[in-house]
C-alpha cells in the first residue's frame, strides 16, 4: 500500500514537471513579437539589487511598447527568478537560449551570476547586457557578446579613492568582504588608486561574507596609534547596514566611503542616523528633488506602476539596459545577433538616466561619470558626480 | 542454502538491466534531440545523486552524520579544475601558481576522449580520498552530535583554506572558464558506478557491519564487530564519491567560487537524503529526482503565476511534513528491489530484505 502512495507521488512530480516543459515557453508575446530575456535573482541574497532591475526593465518594456515597440514590432520580455543559485542560473540560461527563443539578454547585478549564464549564452551568439555586474573583467572572461551597461569596479573605486583623498584626508583604511568577488575587486581597484595618489593606508583589514559581528575589525580599528581621516568599507548590500552601525556604535566617526553595494534602502532601515556620514559610489542618485530632468520622469513613471518610489539605482540601470537594447535593434535594423553587436559597440553619447554611455573601440564596458551620494539627515544626498582622473587597469 | 545457478543469476540481472537500458535509452534520445535545457536538467540529477548517495553510504550507513560533505565536494571541483585549466587560462587567471602545477595541463585527448578530464577526475578524488582518511581517523572516533559538529568544522576550515590560498583558487574572485567537459555520459557513467558500488557495499560483510555498530554499538563491540574500520571505510569512499561529483559540478557549471560549497548546498543535499531515506540507495534516488523534479516543476508555476520564491516555501512545508508523518524518509530503509523484478517465486533465495528496524 505505502509503495502505490510513494510511486504515485513519484509519478505526480514527474507530471509536473513534464508540465512545467510545455506552456512557460511561449511567454505572453505574439507571433511578430521581439523576444528578450530577462535573467534576476529575484529572491535571495542579491534579490535587493536584482528586484528593483527587473523592475525598471519591466517598466521600459512597457513605455517602449506603449510608443509602438522596436522596429513596428511589440518587445516581449520573458523574466526569470535565478533564486541566486547558480545551478538555475546555468539552467535559466539554457532555457532563454532553447526553449524561449530569445533574441538577447539582460539582466543580474552580480558577477557569479554573469558568469554562470554567459557562457551559454555566448555559444548561442546572442548579445548579453548586464544591468549592474560591475566587474571590468567579464567581457574577457565571458566572450566578445557580453556587454556592460554599468561602469566597472575600476572606475568607481578610483572616483572614491580620488574624492576621499582630496576631501577627507591621505590616512586610509581598507576593509572588504573577503568571500564575494566584488569587494574584492572594489578593495584592491581602491587601494591601487588610493596609493597611487600618495595616500596611505594605516590598517587593511577584511571580514567574511555574511558576518554580523564586526567588533574584531572594530577593536584593531580603534587601537590603532593614529585614527584614519576615513574608512573605506567595500561591503555586500546585506552586510553595509549592520557593519556601518557597528562602526558608528563604536564611536568612529570618521567619514564611511564605499562602493555601489551601498545603494539599498536597507543602509537606511538598518544603520538608521548611524548611516549619516557616509559615502558612497554608485549609479545614479533616485531622488525626485535633486535628479536630473531624466531621473524625475523615471521616477515619476515608476511610482506610478510600482506605487513607490525606485529602491535604488538598479532600477534605472534595468531600465537604461533596455533601452541601450532597443536602441541598438533599432540602429541595426533588425533582429540579427551580429547586426545588434555592431550597432552595441557603436552605441556613442546614448544618454540613458544613469548617465551618457559611449563605448570606447574593443571595449565592453561603457566609460560613464560616477555619481557619489552622501548621506545626511537620514536621507540620499547628491554629493558629487565625479568622473576619475585615472583609472585603474582591470 | 543452494548455490545460485547461472538461470538465477541472469534473472536477477534482468531488473536492473531492464533499468539501465531505459535509462541509457533516455540518454541517447536526449542526446539526438540535443536539448541543453533538459540534458542540463538530467546532468543535474546525476550530479545530485552522486553527492546523494555517498552522503548516504557515511550518514546513513553507518550513523555518523557528516554535514562537512559539501568540503569535499569543494576540493574535488577546485583541484580537478586546477589541473584541467588549459595553460593559456592558466597564465590568464592563475598566474601565481607553483611552477610544478603551473606547466601541467590536464586537457589531452584520446581522439575525441578527453582523458585529461578522467585522470584529473581520478587525481581529485583520490586527493580528497586522502584528506578525508585522515580527518576520518580522527573524527570517527566521535558519535552522535560531536560528529556534526566537528564536521562541519571541517566545511567551514576548507572554505577558509579555500578563500585565503588565493595563488590556487582565486580566492574570493570567482573561478571562471573552466572546459566544459561534463555531458549526460560523463555524469550517468560515474552516477551509476556510485549506486552500484553503495549497493555492493550495503551487501556485503562491511555494510553489515556498519548497519551493526549503528544500531547497537556496544553489542556489535561485544561479538567482535570493529567500530573504527566501517565508518572509515565509508567515510572514505563517500568522500571520493563526492570529489568526482564536485569535478563533475565544476566542469558542468564552468565558473564557482567558495560560497557556492557552502549551508545551502549542504542542506539541499541533507534534504533529498532524508527525504528519500537515510540507508536506502533506492531511497536516495527517489529523494533526488523528487526534489530536483519538484524545485524545476515549482519553478516554472513561478514565472506565470508571479509567485517568486513560492517554490522554497512548499518545498519548506513538504519537508516539514515528511518529518512529522514519515520520520525515516518516504522509503525508510527499505529498497526497491529491482532485481526481483524478473525473478521467478518472488525472488526467494536471494538477499534477504533490509527491513525497517524501527
């Protein structure tokens, strides 16, 4: 009796999943519709970030259809959840290429991600835009398809190491999440620059990814001879609330300075006032007041589909990466894989509301101005738009 | 008891026979119709059932629950993926290697054959076998929670060693390009190598004795059942099982970095094992494809319905209830007994039937 119930359930799951194979594929689109694929880790770890992208993606998608599509033809969008897993990541990349038929990609905000899906779609030919994986060394490690639509890590950690040094002092220091490439690249782009300009670092110090204790880093911090004009913390988005209160907890109170990992609601959420004083490196400023005429159509336009305001700058680099997207379909001229490469790397003084990308010859990431955000009062702040003098190699 | 006859032994043969053909069948038609997303899907599975069934062979055998698995896993996909690295790459991402790693290249080819990928597979496993005959001996001397415990220890020590050896792994940085070997016939060959390795060792003298001193290890002690030698055993093989199942893991998704061999993989595993039976092999097989199958079902009811993340929740709740209303997992102990599918009389005369102890 116990083995019918058992082998029926077996055979219900298989069903499910033979199910799950036959209707996803097809999306909502019509027979004409130009098809692009959306890959977010829309829950998990970097569900933060990957959310308010696909959000604004989402929301481009629609204004452009609105407007009558690309090239006569409606855009579909098909988006998937990666849970940050890179088993699915692989998968999902798989089923854009196989199943959903896509004619291009975008989408994450991490480099593991990217990494997971590139490949496949690589060897599909199909061009692939992230949104917000800011690693300068993907489109080598990736392939000649794989585009960026934000700047790299060398060029934020050189804007912060320039602004620091002129603004808040020569005595540095250096920590970062030893477990994710990001921080890791960010502190050391960072420490190269911040060198390079005659400053000097009195403690580099790192933590491992997900902790929630930093009093170790805190105690070595504090017994230094001589206290930092400023500490550079290369941090995760979960990680920058509980390690900016800590800090202040601990009576630092020297300027905080960091990298686009800040730019989440939860440094606010968390770290509350302790948040003031710090600054951060990122995309673009979210703020209907101080942004530009662009920044406050965007944001105007996502409050009213999504009923609050864009979480962060992610939301408009999902948004500007559809429309550095459709601007290259419609410089091509049609669907072709290579016809919308060429037109990508053509892309000059596109101005999307996180800035103007140009891409320069043989390279696929954009050269773009920084946006440095301070927080005061509790709130995002524009503190500076800073486009470095020098940058660090990749 | 009569000797087997040659007429005996091929009925018994037929069931799994019968099974490894269909299995083979869907391997080739798979192939023919070359969809990646479903072969990508079945190489999962594999790979999954591989990792499955050497934890069961330690955790369930033999009692001693290991949660440092994953650990070997790890060193089995870094190790195998360093030496397959081919040299351009290798100067490209690894360029403080010790000279000695840094000229050898195990990316030669027999023909079409990648041999390279078998022996640096081997060498892997064989590595970790070494690593986890060491931490063994000392760690299964321990029982009970102590084990966990120092075990996970070791999951946690190797993602340290494997964060800070930075002139190896890349340390943090993600460990990209990496040859993309693993195919269906890759993955289903040492996958089923796995079931019937664990399925012999459960058979013989060695599994009884593990099965011995798990239940009862006083009175397995006080006939003369040895406590040290199955657990190391087990410990051990399991450990090269799930090195070849991190090689495979590592030439399948090409680019990983520590943080992928951590928790969450450990319980995903621990999950499907417990599900499907702790000291079952069938068990662990119907456990893997269950929740492969269900994560990717429940997947693809998210994207139309909206429902994201919905998935872990019922997965959460099945798992949940599993514990409540099946303690030892759908199967328990039991086994499907496929080599008794084709037997005359209801398979009398061959190996007696695990039952459920409880």
């Amino acid at each position: 009796m116990k083995y019918k119930i058992f082998a029926l359930f077996v055979i219900a799951t298989l069903f499910l999943s033979a199910c799950g194979a036959t209707p996803a594929g097809g999306g909502g689109g019509t027979q004409n519709s130009i098809k692009i694929g959306g890959g977010f880790a829309l829950t998990g770890d970097e569900s933060s970030l990957d959310l308010p992208a696909a959000n604004g993606a989402k929301l481009a998608v629609k204004e452009i259809n609105a407007a009558g599509g690309v090239l006569g033809r409606q855009i579909d969008f098909i988006i998937h959840d990666t849970k940050y897993d890179m088993s699915v990541t692989a998968q999902v990349a798989k089923q854009f290429v196989e199943q959903d038929k896509v004619i291009a990609v975008i989408g994450f905000t991490d480099t593991d991600s990217v990494l997971a899906s590139g490949p496949t779609i690589q060897a599909a030919g199909l061009p692939f835009i992230t949104a917000g994986a800011t690693s300068p060394k993907i489109p080598t490690q990736v392939g000649d398809m794989m585009f960026l639509a934000c700047f790299g890590d060398n060029v934020q950690a050189a804007a912060g190491a320039e602004y620091a040094f002129k603004n808040f002092g020569k005595n540095g220091y250096l920590l970062w999440d030893k477990g994710v490439e990001y921080t890791t690249l960010l502190g050391s782009y960072f420490k190269s620059r911040f060198t390079e300009l005659g400053g000097t670092l009195l403690l580099e110090d790192s933590y491992d990814d997900k902790a929630t204790d930093f009093s170790a880093q805190i105690a070595k911090a504090k017994a230094l001879p001589q206290q930092p004009d400023f500490y550079y913390i290369a941090a995760m988005p979960y990680n920058v609330g509980p390690v900016v209160k800590q800090f202040r907890d601990a009576g630092l109170t020297a300027p905080i300075v960091g990298g686009d990992g800040y730019d989440t609601p939860d440094i606010l959420s968390v770290a509350g006032s302790a948040a003031n004083g710090v600054w951060f490196s990122t995309h673009a400023l979210m703020d209907a007041s101080g942004g530009t005429e662009g920044i406050k159509k965007f944001i105007t336009a996502y409050n009213k589909e999504y009923g609050h305001d864009p979480e962060n700058a992610f939301a408009a680099l999902g948004y500007d990466s559809v429309y550095l997207l459709a601007d290259a379909i419609k410089r091509a001229g049609s669907t072709d894989a290579q016809a919308i490469k060429k037109a990508l790397e053509e892309t000059k003084d596109f101005s999307g509301i996180t800035g103007s990308i140009t891409f320069a010859p043989n390279s696929h990431v954009p050269q773009k101005g920084v946006t440095l955000i301070s927080i005061k009062d509790d709130k995002f702040t524009l503190g500076a738009e800073v486009v470095p003098e020098k940058v660090p190699a990749p | 008891m009569n000797l087997p006859t040659q007429e005996r032994i091929l009925e018994r043969a037929a069931g799994p026979g019968v099974a490894v053909l269909a299995l083979g069948l869907l391997l080739i038609i798979l192939q023919a119709a070359g969809l990646a997303f479903w072969q990508g899907f079945v190489i999962n599975i594999g790979i999954f059932l591989i990792l499955v069934l050497s934890l069961n062979l330690s955790n369930g055998f033999t009692g001693v629950f290991s949660l440092g698995h994953i650990g070997f896993m790890a060193l089995g996909a870094y190790t195998s993926a360093i030496l397959t690295l081919p040299l351009h790459e290798k100067q490209e991402y690894l360029p403080n290697l010790p000279t000695w790693l840094a000229g050898t290249h195990f990316d030669f080819r027999l023909g079409s054959f990648p041999v390279g990928f078998l022996a640096a597979t081997l060498i892997a496993a064989l590595l970790v076998s070494l690593v986890a005959l060491l931490v063994g001996l000392v760690l299964m001397r321990l029982s009970g929670h102590f084990v966990a415990v120092a075990t996970l220890g070791f999951l946690v020590i190797i993602r340290v060693l494997l964060f800070n050896a930075d002139n190896l792994t890349r340390g943090s940085r993600t460990f990209s390009n990496v040859t993309p070997y693993t195919n269906l016939w890759w993955v289903w060959a040492w996958a089923l190598l796995t079931i019937y390795i664990v399925w012999r060792v459960k058979q013989s003298p060695m599994g009884r004795a593990m099965y011995a001193q798990r239940e009862d290890r006083w009175s397995a002690q006080s006939i003369g059942i040895e406590v040290m030698p199955p657990r190391l055993f087990a410990f051990v093989v399991s450990a090269f099982f799930t090195a070849v199942a991190g090689s495979l893991y590592a030439h399948f998704i090409t680019s990983f970095s520590p943080t992928v061999f951590y928790f969450d993989l450990t319980f995903k595993v621990i999950t499907m094992l417990v599900v499907g039976g702790m000291g079952s092999v069938s068990g662990s097989i119907v456990g893997t494809v269950l929740i492969v199958g269900l994560s990717e079902a429940l997947r693809r009811i998210e994207d139309p319905t909206q429902l994201y993340g919905i998935s872990g929740i019922v997965l959460a709740v099945l798992f949940i209830l599993i514990i409540i209303f099946r303690r030892d997992g759908l199967l328990g102990q039991r086994e499907i007994a496929l080599d008794r599918l084709f037997m005359k009389g209801g398979g009398t005369g061959g190996e007696p039937y695990i039952t459920n102890a409880d």
